[in-house]
C-alpha cells in the first residue's frame, strides 16, 4: 500500500499470490504518484476491485509489466478509480485476468481525469461486461497500438477510443484493424 505521504517507484517486482479483502490484490495506491516498470503482478486477489493493482486518485504509470491470472470483481488486471489524475500504462500484457462483474482486464471509473493504454497486449481476459476493458464515467480512456484479443462478451464496454489497434471483432477508430 503506497499512500498519500508517499510517492513509489517500483521497479523489477515480482506481486505473487497476494489477496486483499477489499482493493488491491497485489498493489494498492491511494492520493501519491506511483511509476511501476518491469513488474510481475501474478495469481493476486482482490475482494472487491483491482486483483492486480487498485488505484484511487493517483498519477501513476506502468511500463513494462505483466498482469496475468488475478481475479477481482471489477478490474481483475487493473482497477483506476480517479477524479483529478492521469493513468498511462505502456507496453504492458494482460493476459487471462478474471473480474466476476467488469473489466476482466482494466476497469476505470473517473469523473474528469484520464487513463491511457499505448502499445498493450489484452488477452483472453473475462468479465459479465468489458472482457478487456470496461469504462465508466465522463473520463477520456484511449487504447493505441494495442491488441485486444480473445477476451470474453464484449473486448471493450463504454466510450474509449481506440486507435491504431487490432481489436477482435473490430471497434471504430483510425487505423484499427
């Protein structure tokens, strides 16, 4: 758990088998700016949302990591809960993450900030609604040069723009295939 006294850097991390009743399997972040590269988030557990990492009003940025096989009920991957904060998650892998309700991979709920995905693999992933990723609220959520694949129901739920990208079953946007 990184608070709100504290900004983190994490770097070359392994977050294996870890649970949390609430938010937060492998990672929580609240109120800081956090920057996470060349991590593992693997088999973590959430009771409510972000099996990998919950995040709650924070600027953070993910580089280079993986986040495979963590189950939550929104968000089993990621969850980013924010209001007045950027998100950037680049060059990352999501693979076979499970939410019980949305966003087997990402779920973002913001009312004003926004979260950006920018060449990402999103695969086979599950959830009732966003196998991949699931939005809600008036936030700006963007995909580019991401592969959205074999993810279950719906690869994508809500307004997010994808651009550049190869998205099963196809979603509008410039360039995606």
């Amino acid at each position: 758990y990184t608070g709100t006294d504290c900004d983190a850097t994490v770097n070359y991390c392994v977050f294996s088998g870890n649970s949390a009743t609430e938010e937060g399997g492998g990672m929580r972040n609240a109120g800081n700016d956090t920057e996470v590269i060349h991590s593992v988030f693997y088999e973590n557990n959430a009771g409510s949302d972000g099996g990998g990492i919950s995040n709650f009003r924070t600027n953070s940025t993910f580089k280079y990591c993986v986040f495979k096989n963590n189950l939550a009920n929104n968000g089993g991957g990621l969850h980013v809960y924010d209001f007045d904060h950027h998100n950037y998650v680049e060059n990352c892998i999501f693979h076979n993450n499970v939410a019980s309700v949305n966003g087997g991979a990402v779920y973002t709920e913001s009312g004003d900030r926004d979260l950006f995905l920018t060449n990402c693999n999103l695969i086979d992933n599950s959830a009732i609604g966003g196998g991949a990723i699931f939005k809600l609220g008036a936030h700006e959520c963007k995909a580019a040069n991401c592969i959205i694949w074999n993810n279950s129901l719906d690869q994508i739920a809500g307004a997010v723009e994808a651009l550049h990208s190869n998205i099963m079953n196809g979603w509008p946007g410039a360039g995606n295939l």
